[in-house]
C-alpha cells in the first residue's frame, strides 16, 4: 500500500522553499503520529534532512519535486524552481509535491 501525506503550512510572504520545509518539520515535531516516516532521536530528525543536502545546498536527486503557484486565473501554472535554487521565494499559495524515491 502507498503512503503519503499532505502538509499545509503558512509561511510568510517572501519564505523559501527550505523555510516552508521547516515549517512541516516544526509541525512533525509537534505531532509525530502525523509523519510517514519514522522520525526517531539519532536516527532520522526531520523531513528536511531526508529531502535536502544543505552541504551541497541541493534537493537530493532521488527526490521528485513539482512545485508550482498559482497563475492570475488560479491555475497552478507558475513554476517555482526549486530544483535548481532551494533558496528560491515561492509564489503566494504555492503548491509543493515532493516524492522521495522508494528505491524499487
């Protein structure tokens, strides 16, 4: 069976991508039960170590992203590159699809 999970956060106006990531770690912390993977002590600490190389300031290659805001007529059109830039503003209402590669 396939998991997944969808996380809304609200991040202020000019948030990167990392920050929005931060903001669902900040909530993992809060209510655990919530994460599909096993967030442990010395073992996994947060989505943002799973998703994001911070020494190579990169989204790791075996992560899928679609992020994409929405286009003055609502349709999510506008491309947010954060694939290339992880420091990269989001559009307003963005919407941010990350599938990490289950290794199958």
């Amino acid at each position: 069976m396939e998991k997944s999970k969808e996380f809304t956060v609200k991040v202020k106006d000019d948030a990167t991508f990392i920050e929005s990531l931060a903001m669902v770690d900040k909530y993992i912390n809060n209510h655990p039960k919530e994460s599909i993977f096993p967030i442990y002590d010395q073992y996994i600490h947060n989505y943002l170590q799973l998703l994001i190389d911070l020494t190579h300031e990169k989204i790791y290659e075996d992560v899928a992203v679609t992020a994409y805001g929405p286009n003055e007529e609502g349709q999510f059109l506008k491309f947010n590159p954060v694939g290339d830039n992880i420091y990269f503003n989001l559009f307003p209402n963005s919407e941010i699809y990350l599938q990490p590669d289950a290794g199958c």
